[in-house]
C-alpha cells in the first residue's frame, strides 16, 4: 500500500464520520459520554483532593490517576452506551413489511 492509497483511506474514513456526525445521529450519544465523562474526570478530581488533604496522596501522583481513570472512564463509556448506538445503514438492511392480499 502506498502513501497515497493509506491518505485517501484514511480521508475516506474521516469523511463517513463527518457525515455521520453531520446527520446528527450519533449526537445524542456522544453528548451523553462526554457528560459521564466530564462527571467521572470531576469526581476524580474531588477524590483526589480529598486524598491529598488527608495525606494519602502527593502531586506527583495525579498524572498517573488521571490517565488510569481516563483510560477506565473510556472503556466504561464505550461499554454503557454503545449497545444504545444507532447502527449506520440498519434502517437499509431492515426487510421491508410484505402486504398480505386479501
């Protein structure tokens, strides 16, 4: 595969995303995990504060909290909201209701 051909793929796959975004299908959702996640990064915050003042924990040890949290916060969010995920192109593939003649 060239450099060429791997642009182009990867151009083509941005552009099916746009256009899904664009139709607002998926806006719902994604407001939804960006709400759970913006929630979970601001309980973390307050948890880790709450460590902090107690003793139990330095600065040095927020990076490595908040990129496990972010990482778990992803998984979490992908694992509670995709089942609820329209599916592009379901509604095509979805058989069409025959009229019974009577």
């Amino acid at each position: 595969m060239t450099e060429h051909e791997s642009v182009s793929i990867g151009a083509g796959f941005l552009r099916v995303i746009g256009a899904a975004l664009h139709l607002g299908r998926f806006r719902p959702w994604l407001l939804l995990g960006f709400i759970y996640l913006a929630v979970s990064t601001l309980t973390r915050f307050v948890l880790i504060g709450v460590s902090m003042a107690a003793g139990m924990a330095a600065w040095t040890d927020l990076p490595a909290v908040l990129a496990v949290g972010a990482v778990y916060d992803l998984a979490a969010t992908l694992y509670l909201f995709a089942p609820f995920a329209p599916v592009p192109g379901a509604a095509s593939r979805a058989p069409v209701p025959q009229q019974v003649a009577t």
